[in-house]
C-alpha cells in the first residue's frame, strides 16, 4: 500500500538536464517541486575526481554511469515477425542514470538543428515532390520553426558557456562559422576550443575541395564561463576521458557545474534519488494527472501527488512511461492508429580512418569530447538531394574524443585482428591515425516504432520497453553517399604519400545492439502540430493529459544531422516559458486541438 | 645575489655541465649543486623536473608573463646552449629524499586528492598526478620547497605568474585561503620528490612470455573481413560475427 505524502505543484520524473532546468524554472516560478530521481546523487568533488574517474575499464567497458540493465531494459528485434529478446549489456546505446543524467557523462557537442529540420516534410515536398519519400517515410514538420527556437537555444548556449564560431550573426555571415546555420542574435559565449592537428588536417583537405568547415561547437570550455545563473565554469584540459566520463576540472557543462547547486539551495525544491516512478497516476477522467507512484531506495511505495508532471527521463524511458501510465494512445505500425511509440528514429553513423605514416603524429589522447572541425555542406537540405533518391544528411568531420588504451586500436584493413601482427599493427598506426566521423540523419518510417513487450518485466515487474528498429533504406542510401564523400577528403588528407592508407565503410543494415554506434535515440512522444499525428503539442505538453510535459529527445519527429542535446535544451526552455508565463497563469491546453 | 665561483665549480662537478659565462646566473647557486632547491630562501627544487615545464617556465620568465626579480634577468639573457646546459642541469636526478615526512594535514590531504566542491577546486593531483609526481608541462609537486609552493600560490593568486593558458591555475589559487596555501605548501612539501621514494625501483623487465614463435600460431589463414567506421573505427554493418539482433525463435 502506498504512502500518500502531501501536494506539491510539480514533480520532475528524472533529474537529468531537462529536469534541472525545469526544476530551476519552476521554483524561480514559485512553485514547490520535488525532483525524483532513480539514480545516485553525486557532484564533481568528490565523485568525479582523479585518478578514479580515468578508470576506463570501470566507466567505458563495465559502464559505471550507466542504466543498469539488470534492473531495466529494453527488448530489440529488427521488425515486428520477430520475437524481440532483452538487451541484457547496452552497447549500441548506452543510456545513463543518476543525478545529472546523460548530460554527465555526454561529450559536449552542441548543435543547433536548422530550420530545414523543423519544417523537414514541408520543405521535401515543397523541392523534391512526394515521390522522393517513397512508401514508408513518415518524416514530419516540428510545429515550431528555428526562428521560435533561436532565443531558447541562445539562453540555453550561454547556460553552458558553449564554445563556438558563429557563422550567421543576424544575417551577416561570419568568416570562419557554419554559413549554414539559420541566423543567430549573437555569437557563442565563448571563443571555439583549440583545434587539434589531426583537426587541422581535416579543415585544409576539405577547404581544398570546395566545402566549409568551422570549428565544432563544443560544451567543454575553452576558457573560463560564468553563466547568467552565476555558476563559473572552468577551461577543458584535453584529457581524453570525455564522453562515458565525467568531468573533473568543472570545464564541462552538466547539470553540475551549470545549474544543479543553485536548485539545490533552493528552499522550494526536494531532491529525492533512488526513486522509481511507477506511473503517472491519472483522475478518472483520465484528462488529468493526480502525481505518481514511485518506490525507495528502501522499497516502500509512495504516492507523491503533484499539479503539475514533468517527465524528463532519457528518450526511450518517456515513451516507456506514458504507455506504462495510459497516456495517449499506443501506435500500431499495421492500422498506423495511435501515436504514442511511433516514430522512432536513431542517428546514421559511419566513417572513414585515415592511416598516415609515422612522420604525422595525431596524438590521439590529447582530445577533448567536442573539440575537431566538422562540415555541413551535407547536412540537412543544405545540398541537392533531387538526383540522389534519398532524404536527409550528415555532418562529416574530424572530432575524435579520445586515444584510450583498451578502446582505441586503429589497425589498416587485412590486419589479423589478434596477435603478433595485430599488435605491431597497433603500435605501429596509434599515433599515426585520424578518423573521420559521419554523423547521420536518422528518418522516421512506418515500421520503427516502440512499444511494450509482452513477455520481458523490470525489476518492479513492469513491462519493458520493446525497441523495433532497422535502418531505412532511405538512410542506407544516404550513408553510401556520404561516406564517400568523406573518404574523398580522407583522401586529400593523405595526398599521394607513399605508405598512408584511407579505409571507409557506409552504414548497412541489419542494425545490431551489440556495437556502440549511438546514443542518440530519439522519437516516441514526438511533437507537432497535429494531435492526430504527435503525442505532444509544440509546447511538449501531452495533449491528451494537459498537466503532463514529456521534455526530451523523445520530442523528436525524426533526427537531425547534428547531435541533439542542443535541440533539447532549447525545446525544455521553451516549454519552461510556456509553462510558467500561460499554464500556470491558466492550467489547460496551451493549443487547442 | 652572489655567484660562488666555488659553488659553481662544484656544480660542475656534480653535473657535468658547462658554466654559463661569467655575468649569468648560475642555476646551481640558487637551486642547489644537485637542483636539490634551498629551503633557507625559498629556491625551487629542479632536479627531475619536466623538461617542457621549464621550457616554458624560463620562456615566461623572459617575456615577464611570470614574475621574478630573479630570474626575469636570467631567462632574458640566456643563450640557445646555456638553455640546454640548464635544462641538462636540472634533468639531473634527484639525489636524496628531503626531511622525514611530518604528519598529513587532512584538510591539506583533503584539497590535494579529492578538492572541495564548494568552493569549486578539484583535486591538485588531477593534473600534477598522483602524489604530485607531475608530468610534462605540469611540474611535480612532492618533494618541493615550501616556502616556494607557497609563494607559487600567492603569486597565481595575485596574478604575477600568468604561465596558464586554461586559467585553471589562478581559478583555483583564488580560490584557496591563505592557511590552505601554506598547508598545501607543506603537505608536498612532505611527500618524496619524484624518484626519490623509499626503495627507488625501476620497472621490472617485462618477460618475454609464451608468445608462439612465428609461423606457429594458429592465426587464421585469411584476415576476416573487419569493416570501418563508427567511434573511432568500430564496425558499420551488423551482419559481422557480433550481430546479434533479434532472433525468430522463442526464447
């Protein structure tokens, strides 16, 4: 039996990025908000300190900040005439937990989506004619537009200090920026981070062939940042330890070092860790949300009634959420009816290395989880797709994030994959080896989708998440594509020197869990414009339960070129804005249907 | 500041290097005949310090970024080859441990390995290595002078040592109390220089091993087919050996 504990006006279901940043906005409100979080709370001293947290075999290969899948999962299979099994180790994906989320242990890269992505149906078929999208492409408009987001992603840019070139300040083009990028009011609040040599490489090779390349816009800082919440951020020390990792030298944004202290010494806000939220309950209705049902650390449950429920969970455990609670209603991919689940996309990634002689030295482990220079002559709809028979693009780019010993063994094709040869191999090409990243789009088709697993039950006994999901031919195409044009600036990277080697592989199919390739997962609770095609309006709220906001990259209709958290910050501050300048004022729907 | 022709003529000894001409510094007269430092005067130890720390540290010196009246002077007037001459001096290796070690000030011990997330200072040792053996452009900590850690400090806290590009120095020195700084100062102070610490080992040989001669390894007659691609090199196709997505059949 439940403990029912009093009101509050909000719950936060998850304290991750979005739910510092909604906690922060709400209590600055008034409101009194109990955040609850299924994690460990911990802070930069004393948990995220040296020689520890350089541990790679603790924090990369037994993932030490991620979701423990002992506990909770997901059920994968490629398409629906197979029985999906549990993903029992994440290695495709890795989703995090504990106080701070996914953005402790992120690299930093921080992009904003362009306006071809928000309006990415409409423009396809205002260019290219339906034809192009073929039977099973389910792309779609945002309901917002990069002009709506520009000022949250510009106040969510100067929470974290990002380093950066702007490329379009206002309409007047920058030297040495993205010239594709949708106008700015303002350029990045700091200077770009220095630029590696194997970087370096990459920007002459693709200037050579005509593309743009600008530096990498990046959330660990290139010099120290106080951000307008008074929280002073420090300059990133190229160590190499970035993504998996957490910080330790308060360089790189997460909720700790940008926003955390300051909610924390807020008297209106609890932090409850250990938490698991079971469901949001709903009144009889079913119109609106009463609070949630979560247990302890200790097991006991508890009832914590709240006004207002902001779920900010990682992509996947939104969508998991609102179908354990009976929030809206779930996606058949046969009948196309319902939404909630639909629209699961990923990210397409590949990529070309570069095996140079040993004159070059890349010195890999000097890196930082954002810093490399990157093109978007390939993004989006910023070149001509008519002849190419596919949607969509990718950023292409030199932005390693590290050398570390177990993981990184660059070794040219035909190398026997183990003993003496392989080894000599490694020595030999460590630091002599530069990879180019292709980061790919991701489209939204009929047939990916998410839903419950019928079988397979959580630690608490709930249903699982069941992830059905293969690459699109759509986006096979467009990999084959791109990553031969990435393997032409490989190329011009090594010129006709004797003794270096370029080696490419576009994305195929069958998409497989078992290799990491991306934790960008993204769809599920997508938003738009359209009840009868989104889960939650261009506000993020449900619009089936008005005092439900599912904040994420779940938001997603389909994935961009670019990495997301940019996109999501600016989405969470915007529903901030719409929360406590109209909902409160008026709690309904901030959109009528 | 006197230059001991006697002192110098010692140094030579122990060192085997060049002198600088007359009219320069000699290295030896402050920081010791073996780099060992002074701690009557607050004179850093040198003796095994990074090579590219001191590059840079007598080149800011030279362009005054770091203050000194000292060795402003002597950086500035230092030539190609008395600039090898005193890197080679100072590369010489530590002679004998410093004083018994006093007892661990756990406030000290506390900043030095964990920081203090209050105040925003993480741990010396991120960056000066575990026990501050240093390690490059990051000088080591143990084992030096201090009087001179502790006027390092004050001076990244006043800003008369500007030799950080990060910031991260002056940040964290800002940060610190002056009761932290000199308890600091005297906690690595205490701890054994690099290549001093009892027993001095040299790394075991690593063994030879069991590793099969050539030609007797049962290395696959063919290379398998190993596509590239995603972080950093992993594969892109999940039709390899490692696919193992979604099976037909009931579990």
């Amino acid at each position: 039996m439940a403990t029912r504990l009093p009101e509050v006006d909000a719950v936060l279901l998850g304290v991750g990025l979005v739910g510092t940043m909604l906690g922060r906005e709400l209590t600055r409100a008034g409101l009194k908000v109990v955040g609850l979080e299924r994690g460990d709370p911990r802070s930069t001293v004393p948990d995220f300190q040296s020689p520890q947290m350089h541990d790679e075999l603790r924090y990369s290969i037994h993932q030490g900040l991620m979701q423990d899948s002992a506990r909770e999962t997901v059920t994968f299979r490629n398409r629906d005439s197979e029985t999906a099994l549990p993903v029992r180790r994440f290695a495709s994906f890795l989703p995090g937990t504990g106080v701070g989320g996914a953005a402790v242990h992120w690299n930093g890269q921080t992009y904003r989506f362009q306006d071809s992505d928000f309006r990415m149906r409409s423009r396809v078929l205002e260019r290219y004619g339906a034809k192009i999208m073929g039977e099973d492409l389910r792309v779609q408009d945002w309901g917002v537009t990069a002009a709506d987001l520009e000022p949250h992603y510009d106040r969510f840019e100067y929470l974290l200090g990002t380093s950066g070139r702007a490329g379009n300040i206002g309409g007047a083009k920058q030297p040495g920026g993205n010239p594709f990028e949708d106008s700015r009011s303002r350029d990045y609040p700091t200077p770009p981070m220095k630029e590696p040599y194997g970087s370096a490489l990459f920007r002459r090779a693709a200037e050579s062939l005509g593309y743009h390349p600008f530096p990498q816009p990046s959330s660990n800082l290139s010099q120290p940042y106080t951000n307008p919440e008074g929280m002073e951020l420090k300059t990133c020390m190229f160590c190499g330890f970035c993504e998996r990792f957490a910080c330790e030298h308060y360089a790189k944004s997460s909720p700790q070092t940008i926003l955390l202290p300051k909610l924390l010494g807020d008297k209106r806000f609890t932090l409850r860790t250990r938490c698991q939220v079971l469901r949001i309950n709903l009144d009889s209705g079913r119109k609106q949300a009463t609070g949630v049902t979560y247990v302890d650390g200790a097991g006991r449950e508890f009832e914590q009634p709240a006004r207002l429920v902001i779920v900010g969970m990682f992509a996947l455990n939104n969508v998991r959420m609102l179908l354990l609670s009976g929030i809206g209603i779930a996606y058949d991919p046969q009948t196309e009816k319902g939404v909630v689940g639909r629209n699961y996309a990923y990210q397409t990634v590949s990529g070309a290395q570069v095996f140079f002689d040993e004159s070059v030295n890349i010195n890999p482990y000097m890196r930082s989880g954002a810093s490399g220079t990157v093109i978007a002559d390939f993004v989006s709809d910023n070149f001509d797709h008519g002849p190419l028979g596919f949607v969509g693009g990718a950023f292409i780019g030199e932005a390693m994030s590290h050398g570390r010993p177990i993981e990184f063994h660059p070794v040219p094709p035909g190398t026997p994959p183990w003993g003496l040869e392989w080894k000599r191999a490694v020595a030999r090409h460590y630091n002599h080896t530069s990879s180019l990243t292709v980061h790919g789009s991701s489209a939204a088709v009929r047939q990916n989708h998410l839903d419950l697993d019928p079988t397979y039950k959580d630690a608490w006994g709930l249903p699982l998440l069941r992830m059905t999901f293969d690459f699109p031919d759509n986006d096979v195409r467009m990999s084959a594509y791109l990553t031969q044009k990435a393997q032409d600036i490989a190329r011009a990277m090594i010129g006709g020197t004797a003794g270096r080697q370029v080696a490419a592989a576009p994305r195929k199919g069958p998409y497989t869990i078992t290799q990491y390739q991306t934790t960008h997962n993204t769809g599920g609770t997508i938003m738009g414009a359209d009840r009868s095609s989104s889960v939650v309006n261009p506000y993020l709220q449900s619009w089936d339960v008005h005092n439900v906001f599912v904040i994420g990259a779940s938001n997603f209709p389909q994935n961009a070129s670019y990495n997301p958290t940019g996109t999501v910050g600016a989405l969470a501050y915007r529903a901030a804005e719409a929360i406590v300048q109209r909902y409160l004022k008026s709690p309904g729907p901030l959109v009528q249907a | 500041m006197a230059i001991l022709a006697q002192t110098a003529a010692s140094a030579a000894e122990q060192s085997s290097v060049s002198l600088p001409p007359a009219g320069i510094t000699n290295c030896a007269a402050c920081h010791g005949n073996a780099g060992q430092g002074d701690p009557a005067h607050g004179y850093p130890r040198l003796a095994g310090q990074p090579r590219e720390y001191l590059l840079r540290q007598l080149a800011a010196f030279a362009e005054g970024r770091r203050k000194n009246a000292i060795m402003e002077p002597v950086a500035r007037a230092l030539k190609p080859d008395q600039l090898e001459d005193a890197l080679r001096f100072a590369a010489t290796p530590p002679s004998k441990p410093p004083g018994p070690a006093a007892k661990r000030d756990p406030t000290a011990e506390r900043l030095a390995t964990v920081g203090d997330d209050k105040r925003r200072i993480q741990a010396c040792n991120n960056c000066h290595g575990p026990d501050g053996v240093g390690e490059g452009a990051t000088p080591y900590l143990a084992g030096q002078i201090s009087q001179y850690l502790a006027s390092a400090l004050a001076s990244w806290k006043i800003g008369a040592r500007n030799t950080d590009p990060s910031g991260q120095m002056p940040a964290i020195a800002k940060a610190l109390s002056d009761a932290d700084i000199q308890a600091l100062a005297r906690y690595y102070a205490a701890l054994p220089a690099p290549g001093t610490a009892v027993g001095n080992v040299k790394p075991a040989p690593v063994p030879k091993g069991n590793a099969p001669a050539p030609g007797n390894s049962a290395r696959p007659s063919a290379a398998p087919k190993k596509p590239v691609g995603v972080e950093q090199g992993q594969p892109t196709e999940g039709s390899g050996v490692n696919s193992q997505g979604g099976q037909a059949r009931r579990p």
